[in-house]
C-alpha cells in the first residue's frame, strides 16, 4: 500500500493491482469519512450475514475511490493552496483513495474506472476548479 502525504495530511491512499495479504486489513484511519479495506479469504471462509446501522454522520469533505479497471490514468496532486506537488500513474487493477488535497488527472491510456464518492451530489458546491500549476511547479523535472 502507498500513502501519499504533505505536510502530515493523507492527500491519497493506493492499493497497487500486485498487493497481496492474507485477512482483513483496513488502510484508512477511523475518522476518514470513507474507509478502504483489502481482504483475502480462502475458498469457503465465511462472513457472518449483517447489515449496516442507521447512523448520522457529519462528512465535510468528499473523498473518493477510483479503481482502474483498464488502461492508464496520470493523477496529479495539489495542496489546499492548488499549488502543484507531484503526480502517479496507476494501472489497471490499481485502487487510490483520494483523501484531502486537490487533485488532477490525464489519461494515458484508454481508460475504464469505476468512482465512488460520498452523496448526496450537491453540483456547483461539491467543488472548486482551478487551472493547473503543474507546468510552472513540476518538481520531477
């Protein structure tokens, strides 16, 4: 698993298509307002049938999940001042949970994902675009 972070805030988590780990391991913090998990059970292990509460929850930030299910996809990472910090290329069978921080993104191959985010969607208010400083902040080069 690869945490990505500035300044002491997860900006994003990724779980690489190639991990591997027996059991249940959950990578968020419990206060995430989205939690991200892998698990691996062997042929017949069982889950106890359950269902999930009614509970009020306070969210103030979306978070979402991208899983890549073909092709590549260039995710660009900015700090809450949408000044540009790096960039990572997933692959397919790749997972990121994109925490805090802004975000970006550019197709690199033809791209298949799958999104999953917080609702209601509240349009206009869900968030703010901003215009690129990747070119004039480009720390990899």
């Amino acid at each position: 698993m690869i945490t990505i972070t500035h300044q002491g805030n997860v900006l994003a988590m990724i779980i690489p298509a190639d991990y591997h780990a027996e059991g249940i391991h959950f990578f968020t913090p419990d206060d995430f307002s989205q939690q991200m998990a892998y698990m691996h059970h062997s042929t017949g292990h069982l889950i106890a049938p359950h269902f999930h509460n009614k509970i009020s929850r306070k969210v103030f930030y979306t978070q979402e999940t991208l899983f890549i299910r073909k092709g590549k996809l260039e995710v660009d990472f900015y700090d809450d001042m949408q000044n540009y910090l790096k960039s990572y290329v997933l692959n397919a069978g790749d997972v990121i949970l994109l925490a805090s921080g802004g975000h970006g993104f550019t197709v690199l191959e033809e791209l298949e994902m799958i999104e999953i985010k917080q609702g209601p969607y509240t349009g206009r208010q869900d968030k703010t675009r901003f215009i690129s400083t990747k070119e004039t902040n480009d720390s990899s080069q």
